[in-house]
C-alpha cells in the first residue's frame, strides 16, 4: 500500500511539473492601438483579448518584475496595466493643478514604483495662454506628483535610461544627459547631432527588446545611419549605412549582427559591412513599428490596422493579421 501511495504521489509531482515546464515561457507582443491594447501570442501569431484602455496609446514600458505594463494615452494619461489580468488597474492624469502637461517620453526606474517623463505643458492666466518650459521630471507612478524636475530645450520626444551611471538621456535635436543620481537631477553633458545636421525622429524605438540599446535611424542628407545608446553601458555610436535608406525605425537581430529597418521598405542591414544586404517593398504600405520574436525567427511590421509577419531567414510572408484598430508602437515580453 505504501509503495502505491509512493507511486502515485510522484506521478501527481510529475504531471504538475511537466504542466509548469509546458506553461513557463509565453511571448506576447502587445499592439498599442485607440482605446485597447490588441495582443498576440508569438507561438501561434493568434489574438488574445484585447485590453481596453482610454485614448491612443503611445509608449510603453514594463516592469522589472513583469507584472505591470505602464502605457501612455493621449499623451497626459498613463495606464496601468496587469499583466497577469490582462487590464487596467490604475490610471493616473497628468493634467492637474491648472496646468495640462503632454508626455513625450517615458522610461520606470526599477523600484516599478516611479518614471522619469518628459513632458510640454501650458495653462490659461486670466485668458492669456502661458506655455511652460521643456520638463523632464520624476514622477510617482500611482499618484503623478513630480518629484523633482529639469527643464531641458525644445524638441525632446524620447527617453532612454542608463540605470549603471544613472543618467537620462532625452533626445530630441540633440541628446542631453542628465545626471540622477543625486538629491537634484543636473545637466551632464550633450551628445550633438544638430550640429552635424543630423535628422532624427525618435519615436520609434524598441530598448528593452532590443539587448537594452536604443536603435534611432539617422540621415545626413540622402545617407543614413543608425545611432545606438547603449543603457547598459551607457556608450553612444554612430555608424553610417553604405546606400540610402527611409526608415521610421530600426531593430537588431538577437545576435546583434543585423538589423531590420522599416518604413514603405523593409531593409536588412550588415553590421559587420555597414551594407543594406536585402530590401523588399512592403504590400501593405507605410509601416510604424517593427518587432522580431525573441528567437530572431520572425519579423512583425505594423502598419495602420495590419500586422505583418516576415520570415526572418526568406523575409516572406508568414501570416497577416488584420487587426481592429490603427497602431504606431509594439511591444515584445516573454513571461
């Protein structure tokens, strides 16, 4: 009778840990749309359900730990999603105390507990429009109160965070670093780009996908490049690309020897060359954001209401998935 007991008790252990083995890795990638957030599982490129949220959502950034999702809507509202729910818990409004302030920029510190935004504000004084400096603060994430701010110029529409050196890096015409580190945030330095008329639109960019680097296409003139702040050690390069190219935005393969760009093309870049090795003209138009699996084996492009899913290897068409709202930005976790 013990030996059946013994037997059946290990049986039970096994099938509830071949269960959790079965269960333990899940990609998602999240498509942030006007009021829900659509989401895919990367394993069979089928559509969860979606999460309903308020307005157009723009950045978003993930906890440490995984279980929340912060989203940014209608550049004031910042959503707080959990992961595990698949909603929304809290949102904050960061327009309050007369002022309206627009978010361009977003990156969590990783207590999960506050952000570093950038945000333009402007209120009405006995019917005068008043438009406040350029800011980027710390915020708390349940709250919105500004903990402590720098103003910073005009023209910022991204952040990146290298949480080694504790610095800010907000990049607009130029990038301006910003120490953190102590009790006041202060200016450290400036990386110049206006200078070397570089153009840069930073609206599209996948850091915590992407090796913890930040990949923003460049142009001088027709010739192009990809500029990389690397948060984990806080390095800027520049390296310019041999031939032209028109691009939103720019991904590493997980190798880090390649990178896809996009915008009405789809380009594979040689990092070892600096060379385009393959371009194809997407069908369904102009794309907005670009995502590889975690695996490097498929490319998703968003474009408008459609998500299409390249074969990294061929770059041809997996799947297309027609979805129910517009989009500019994905996301990519694994759980």
């Amino acid at each position: 009778m013990t030996q059946k007991i013994l037997f059946l008790a290990g049986l039970i252990t096994l099938c509830l840990l071949s269960g959790t083995g079965q269960g333990e890795a899940k990609e998602l990638i999240f498509n942030l749309g006007y009021g829900k957030i659509q989401v895919i599982d990367v394993s069979s490129d089928e559509l969860l359900p979606d999460i309903e949220i308020k307005g157009w959502g723009r950045e978003a950034c993930i906890s440490a730990d995984k279980k929340f999702m912060y989203v940014t809507a209608n550049r004031h509202l910042i959503h707080k999603v959990d992961i595990q729910q698949m909603k929304v818990v809290n949102t904050i409004d960061m327009h309050y105390g007369g002022w309206q302030r627009f978010v361009y920029g977003m990156v969590l510190l990783e207590d999960g507990k506050t952000a570093y935004v950038h945000f333009m504000s402007r209120k009405t004084d006995k019917g005068e429009a008043v438009v406040g400096s350029p800011t980027v603060a710390q915020i708390d994430l349940e709250s919105g109160k500004i903990l402590r701010s720098i103003e910073v110029p005009f023209g910022v529409c991204a952040l990146e965070y290298a949480k080694n050196s504790q610095t800010i890096y907000a990049v607009g015409q130029d990038i301006h670093l910003i120490d953190v580190s102590g009790k006041e945030m202060k200016a450290a330095g400036v990386h110049p780009m206006f200078d070397k008329k570089m153009n840069i639109l930073p609206l599209f960019t996948y850091t915590a996908e992407n090796n913890g680097v930040a990949l923003l296409p460049y142009w001088i003139g027709e010739a192009g490049g990809l500029l990389s702040i690397d948060t984990n050690t806080g390095k800027i390069t520049e390296t310019p690309i041999k031939g032209p190219m028109m691009v939103y935005g720019a991904m590493y393969s997980p190798d880090m020897k390649k990178a896809y760009a996009n915008m009405d093309e789809l380009y594979v870049i040689d990092l070892a060359s600096r060379a385009i090795t393959n371009t194809i003209v997407v069908p369904t138009g102009t794309t907005f954001a670009v995502m590889t699996s975690a695996d490097g084996k498929k490319i998703y492009l968003q474009g408008g209401p459609t998500i299409t899913i390249y074969d990294a290897a061929t770059l041809k068409i997996v799947k297309t998935l027609e979805m129910s709202t517009d989009g500019m930005l994905l996301r990519r976790l694994t759980l």
